[in-house]
C-alpha cells in the first residue's frame, strides 16, 4: 500500500497541525508486557501499531526522520488478588 498524507496535530494540541506520510506496516511483533502493581494484580498490556505517520521536515538529534505512531493497546488482567475481587474475602468494597 502506498504512503497517504495526513495533517496531524503535532507535537502538541496547541501547535499547528504538521504535514507527514501515513507509513502502513509491513511486519510487526507485538509482545506482552507483564506489569506487576503494588496491590498484587498483574496486568497484561501489549501495542497494536496500526501505522506510523513520518512527519516532513521533521528529526531527531542523530538526524533520523521523526514518527508518529498510530494505534492502540490492548490491555488484560492476568491476575488479581482474591481480596480486591468483588466478593472476595478481605477489605474490597463489593457493589
């Protein structure tokens, strides 16, 4: 699929709209990430980059083109203490 241009906001909502080139993926890995909470729940978060927008006349400090990424993330509860379930024995509040 060729690349599309787009006007985005770009850095920052107060800025004007940037031009770039909406860049389809080709080929993506998208691992879970397991993060651990002080209450004991471990969540289960993972990216889903749907495409990247190269912003023109736009780089970074070692001259690389700059990107915006376009997506989402999907995030799961892998586990959770039993007494932060509703229900649950402990001090979770039930509704």
């Amino acid at each position: 699929m060729a690349e599309r241009r787009i006007r985005i906001p770009f850095p920052t909502p107060t800025s004007p709209p940037a031009d770039g080139s909406e860049v389809p993926v080709a080929q993506a890995t998208e691992r879970w990430s397991e993060v651990t909470l002080e209450d004991g729940t471990v969540l289960r978060v993972k990216p889903n980059v749907m495409s990247a927008i190269r912003m023109d006349d736009q780089y970074d400090a070692d001259g690389n083109p700059v990107y915006a990424v376009k997506g989402n993330q999907i995030i799961t509860i892998a586990s959770t203490p039993a007494s932060l379930r509703r229900g649950g024995s402990g001090t979770a509040r039930s509704n």
